[in-house]
C-alpha cells in the first residue's frame, strides 16, 4: 500500500481552493427574538419564561422563605433548609436524586439570602422534563425524616466556621444585627445556641408558612414555551398538587398553629464591634438606604460608582476611586476602601466599608466619610454622574449575560413585582437620576442615623458618634 505522503503528494494537484459550483451555501435563518412572559395565576402563583435559543435549560423555584421570615423560636430553620434540600422525600430517595441529576448531565442547587430562598435546575433541553421531576421533589413533596434533620448538625458547623473564616461575612452579620431590631437583624446562619436544636417539627411550619403559592414564583429559561407558558404552567400545576398534599399532611400530624410573620422592620442606631487579635481592621458604617426597585434606590446606586463600587479591572486597584484617592492624602498606611449599598424589599443600608492597620483604622474610617460628606455639599461634577451611570448600566448587562444571573434577575422582578422590565425600562430609571439626586443622597447618609460593626485590634477605631 501507498504511504500517507503518497496521498498528500497526489492531493497537491487538485486546488483546494475553488469554490464547489451548483451547490448554494444554507445560511441558518435567524432565530426570532423573544421576550419574557409573566404570568399571575388564580392561586398566586407566578411563572416566568424566556425561550433564550440556549442548549443548556434552566428552571429556579423561588419562595419568598429566607432568614427575615423566622420567628424567635426557630432562629436558623432557614440554614438547615438550605442544607435540608437534597435530603429524602415523599417521592425519591437523596441517593436516587444524587445520581439521578448526575445521570442526565444537570445540576440542582439551593440558595438562599435574607429574604428568598431559590431551588435552581439546570440540563439540557433534552431532559428538562425528566430533571423537573426531581426539582419538584426538593420543593414540594419533602420528608423532613426527624434523624436526617438531625445529621445535619454537622453540616450547619462547618458552614458557621467556613462563614467566620471570612471577616467581611462577620462584618455585615454584625451590621444588620446592629441596623435591624428584628426580621432583617436575623442571620444567613444559625445562631450557636439553635445548632442541634433546630428539630423536624419546626422546618415543616417554616414550610407551611412559606411555602405557599402566593408566596412563589416559577422561572424558566430555555425550552419552557410551547404556547403560552407551555411547560412552565404545567409544571406549576404538578407543583400545586404536591405543596397541597405536603399541606394535607401537616394538618394530620396535628402539628401546632401556624402564625403569618409579619416581614417589615424598623432600623435603629447601634453599633457592635468584635474584639479580636486581627492585624486588620474591617469597619462597615451605614445609614438608611433606598428600597429595592425605587428611584431612591436608583440614585445611591449611581453615588455607589461615584464612590467606588471596586476595581474595574479584575484584579486591579481601585486607586481612581473617589475613596481611594481621599483616603490616600489621609495616610500613607495600605487600606483598602469601597463603597457598600444593599437593598430589600422594604428598606436599604447605605455605608463605606474600610480594611486598614489597626493603627491607622481611625484615619482611614474618617476619611472615607469626609468624602461622602464632600460629595453631599457639592464637590461632584456632572462629568462623574454620567460616568457613574454609564458604569451602573454597563454592569446591569454584563450581569444578565449569564443565563444564572438572568435567572435570577427575572425570579426576582416576578417575586416582588409579577413583572418584569425590559433593559430599557431600567436604562431610563438610571438616566433619571440627576446631579441633585445624587447629593440628596449622600445628605440622607450624612444627617441620618448611622450603624457601625467593626472587627480587630479596635484600640484606635472610633466609635460611631466620633465620626
């Protein structure tokens, strides 16, 4: 036989370079673009859609049952139902859900903040249907066996210590717990004194309380559409009938009366530090922020890029930040300086978070709130607010890049709102914030009642009224 040189040899006569003749080339149409579809169904549940053209499906159950939502009887029951997700149930085994999903090539994760819990699915179009079924299971057809409730006490220590391994974690625990006199003072993580004692019992009554369809909204991406909602709608139903089974069950158990929560909160002034040997000093100081989706909001997200929101650059400096460069004529000490801004559904915080030397703490704490006191008397230029509203929006889009975030964006606008707006609805809201909107803005955080946590060597760290 002919060597392979031989082939390559007698191939060199023939061009390869003519175009082929008769033959024309396919060009795929373009796919139709597709907006979200929400939805409100009579049993108030709502269902979010978007056929996004993707391989990969995703599907996200989200329930408004995260850490605000426990009373003082079951501080930590949201922890352990984070933890509790993949845990057997009325329907399949935990072994049969682990290889299950790891069978068809997905994946099923939990999440939670202070005031949303959210089951995630994700697959390919393919087995969207199959994958559901075990979505299903995790949030509506639960056990809560008492002994595997009870195994989970290990897991829930080694989250509190991987937690307080990180001090910015223990910083904003401690902030809320200062801001808040209740619901949102309640932490991510269970207290010391509820591990181990958080019982089977009690996450069925945080689940009869939360778990229910007014309290819910189902989100899907990819192949979710066939006609209005298609699969998505008849997934809720399948969703419905068990969380009224699962709701069947506990009256039977006789369990004891259920409470609505009431989720609003007051804030107040206070302040908590943590004395320990650390070299540096972590200082979060806040005043009342806007609420989540109001034009307050909007204008202390635009002061937050003025400030400096982090580096732009990954793993940069965010020395041209207006914090940085104030701290910098301050002191010579390394520091590191942003501004922070959180928001929820009926309240916000609004602050500068500082890292320094324990020696040079106080210089670096003053510093940064002299210059958001500079810019509450004017020394912002129009120059500044355009370019920190470019960067707001630029960063809205680059977030909703991914189909994760995307999934959650729209859970969350469907949650609060069953609604949700285009990105040109939230470019205009950005580009009605004014140069005065922002000064007002750093005034509410200048004349209003401020909050503090600090942890480390706190020997040279002012107090809350010292600044």
């Amino acid at each position: 036989f002919p060597q392979k040189r031989c082939y390559a040899a007698a191939r060199r006569s023939v061009s390869l370079t003519e175009p082929l003749t008769g033959r024309a080339s396919p060009s795929p149409a373009p796919l139709p673009p597709q907006n979200v579809q929400v939805s409100k169904l009579p049993n108030g549940l709502v269902i979010a859609s978007l056929e996004n053209n993707s391989p990969l499906s995703s599907v996200g159950v989200f329930v408004k049952a995260g850490s605000r939502y426990e009373t003082v009887e079951n501080q930590g029951v949201a922890h352990v139902l984070r933890l509790a997700a993949n845990l057997t149930t009325r329907g399949t085994s935990a072994f049969k859900i682990c290889r299950g999903v790891e069978a068809l090539g997905g994946s099923l994760s939990v999440t939670s903040s202070r005031e949303t819990t959210v089951y995630t699915a994700d697959c390919l179009r393919d087995h969207l249907d199959s994958l559901f079924e075990f979505l299903v299971n995790v949030t509506a057809a639960q056990d809560f066996r008492p002994w595997e409730v009870s195994d989970l006490t290990s897991r829930v220590k080694i989250d509190k210590a991987l937690a307080q391994q990180c001090p910015q974690i223990g910083v904003i625990e401690k902030l809320h717990e200062a801001a808040y006199k209740n619901a949102l003072s309640n932490s991510l993580y269970c207290p010391d004194f509820m591990v181990g004692h958080v019982s089977s019992t009690q996450v069925w009554i945080s689940l009869f309380d939360n778990f229910t369809t007014g309290r819910m909204a189902l989100v899907g991406l990819g192949e979710c559409l066939v006609g209005p909602h298609g699969f998505v709608t008849a997934a809720s139903q399948t969703h419905q009938v068990l969380v009224l089974t699962a709701l069947l069950k506990i009256i039977i158990s006789k369990l004891s009366p259920l409470t609505c929560h009431k989720a609003s909160d007051q804030r107040h002034r206070g302040e908590l530090r943590v004395q320990n040997n650390d070299d540096l000093v972590h200082a979060l100081i806040t005043s009342e922020g806007g609420v989540m989706g109001s034009a307050e909001a909007n204008a202390f997200s635009v002061l937050h890029r003025i400030l400096g929101a982090g580096p732009h650059v990954k793993r940069g400096s965010n020395i041209t930040s207006k914090l940085s460069q104030g701290i910098a004529k301050a002191t010579t000490q390394p520091f590191d300086a942003t501004a922070f801004n959180t928001s929820y559904s009926d309240s916000g915080l609004f602050g500068v978070y500082t890292i320094a030397q324990a020696d040079s703490a106080g210089e670096v704490i003053k510093a940064a709130v002299a210059q958001v006191r500079g810019v509450a008397e004017g020394n912002v230029s129009e120059a500044d607010v355009t370019r920190a509203k470019n960067q707001v929006k630029s960063e809205y889009l680059m977030s909703i890049e991914s189909s994760d975030s995307l999934l959650e964006e729209i859970g969350a606008q469907a949650l609060n709102t069953a609604a949700y707006q285009l990105p040109d609805a939230v470019f205009q809201a950005v580009d009605a914030v004014t140069h005065d909107d922002v000064i007002m803005a750093a005034k509410s955080f200048v004349d209003g009642k401020k909050t503090m946590a600090a942890s480390g060597q706190l020997a040279n760290t002012p107090f809350v009224d010292e600044v």
